[in-house]
C-alpha cells in the first residue's frame, strides 16, 4: 500500500482526499506544516513551489492542494485568492460586485501538486463550470458554494456525494489516483 | 558612498526611491528579479521572505517594498492582494463594494526589507490614513490614489511632491535612510 501525506490545515479536504484514495488502496495521512503559498495569477505555480517546499523540508512523497474561483466579468477574480477575499467581503460582496452583471460564468478550478523529494512536481487539475446565482441557497459545503450554480443546484444544495461527482477537487484527485 | 540594490519591476518606485535616497548620499540600483511574494495577511512577513530570497540569490544588499490599501469596513480588504485586485475590478469595483457603506475609513500601507547575504532582514514600515471617496477624483499618481481621500483631496488630485510629504511609501524610505 502506497503512503501519500496530504499537507494541509483544511480537515474538510483532508476528508474528502482520504475518502476518495484509500478505496484505490492508497494511503492518505495528514500533515500540518505551513508550506509558503506564493503570489501568482496561475493555481498550477502556487501548488508546485508549495509541494516542492514541502518534499524537501518533509523529506517524504507530499501533496498540496490549492483552489479558487475564477468570475469571468471580473477577469478571473477573486482567484488565487478566493479564501482571502472570502474571509473579507463574503459572498454578499461578490453578489454586490456582479450587481447588475450579465454575464455570470464562473468557474472553479482545482490543482495538486504531488512531489517527492529530489524530484520535480508533478500537477493535477480540475474544474467545473458554473454561475454566479443571484442570492445565496442551500446550506451544505462552505465558501462561495452557496452562490455557485451547477445546474440549477447552487453546491451548497447538494449532498456531499453529489457534489464529489462533479466538483474540481475530485476530478484532479482522480487524475491523481490514476496516475499513482 | 553606500549602494543599495531595489529589487522590484515597477519603474515609479524605483524614481522615488532614488529621488529620496540619493539626497542622502545612498546610490540606489534597480535589479529586474522575480522574487517569491509570499501570500500572507501582513505586508511585513511578504517582504521579509521576499528580501531573504533576494538577498541569498543575488548575494548582495538589497531591499525589496511592499504595499496595499486597507479598508476598515471590508476587514482589510483589498490589503495585501491590492495589485491582483485592482487589475479585475479596479477603483470601480471598490467604489460598488462601498456602495451604501458609511465607514469609509482606509489606509495606505507600505514595509521595505532591506537584508545582507546571511544576516537577517530589517523592514521599515510607514501608513497614511484617509477615506474611500464618492468618486473617482484627479489625474495623478496611479493604482487606487484617484479614490483615496486624504484630507479633502485625493492622492491622485496631488502633485508628485504633494504626495510625496505624506504618502505610506515615503515614510518608509525616510525611516530606511535614517537607519542607512
């Protein structure tokens, strides 16, 4: 059986990853350590500085997550920085933001980097499409989900297991599983 | 006569820098290198990491300048990601997001790093406070000046100069060369 250590504060993704790979006979354990998360535009450079940190401060096979996402009429915001931007102005302040917008596509997106030690990062990633609704609904998930439209459904109205078949995060987990 | 390296891409804080600094009889040089911005709440731990990396890679004295607008009534917000924020929704999405709000407190903050090869990093902080205006007023300066009120004008209704006696930026280059 393979041991992954997934680096992150997150217990929420921790569950989700665990979930997910020990059914293919992998191995997930939980790590706290404060990787540096670099400023960039791009998912995909945060996870492999974060991963490489990691491996090498770790001395073990690690993977980080990170994730946003990205409004379309907003040039991609708040991207790189939902959880910040979040933290601030809520999904009341991006709901203010599109206030009057049309377009309302939005996206989440979804990168791992997975890195073992002296050896380069290898990413994974995943989205979804979506809407940005005109109020929030539902009660489930955490974040923007209650303002993020799959299908009539905001994620915050579906069940965990339904949102596992179509979100971000499980779509690079699985690229992931499948490439271990 | 002492000569400090300012590592940074934007040509306009490099001129105020020098402006400033060759007053003192400090030479100040530019150097083009993209070192990592950390993600991080406060602009001290952003330019720490930032002049350690620049000061071991480039194995000299250097000094790096973070800044950001602090907005009380969105806890912060756009603060340390005030760049990336300004190019999806500029003064215009600030503006909506403060539609209706009646604190409209802000500061404009900004940390230079100053670090030698293997000694540990000095920063230097200076702020100004003022308000998030109605509209957007003046022509000068850039970024969020034309709608940070200071004293009944906005940084962008101010000469350089004008700017110069009470802008966050200036008050860190001062606090540096005294110490220089």
């Amino acid at each position: 059986m393979k041991t992954v250590y997934f680096v992150t504060g997150n217990a929420g993704k921790f569950r989700e990853a665990k979930a997910m790979l020990e059914k293919l006979d992998i191995e997930v354990q939980q790590i706290h350590y404060e990787y540096p998360e670099i400023q960039s535009d791009d998912l995909d450079s945060i996870a492999k500085y974060g991963a490489r940190d990691a491996a090498m401060y770790l001395k073990r096979p690690v993977m980080v997550e990170d994730a946003g996402m990205f409004i379309s009429a907003l040039k991609g915001f708040p991207g790189p920085y939902s959880s910040f931007t979040f933290k601030c102005i809520g999904n009341e302040g991006i709901l203010k933001l599109m206030r009057g917008v049309e377009d309302r596509n939005a996206q989440f997106r979804s990168v791992i980097g997975f890195c073992e030690p002296d050896q380069e990062v290898i990413t994974f990633s995943g989205s979804v499409e979506g809407e940005i609704s005109n109020e929030p609904r539902g009660k489930m998930g955490f974040g923007y989900d209650p303002i993020f439209l799959y299908q009539n459904k905001t994620f915050a109205q579906m069940s965990i297991e339904e949102k596992n078949e179509v979100s971000h995060r499980c779509m690079a987990l699985r690229k992931f599983a499948e490439w271990l």
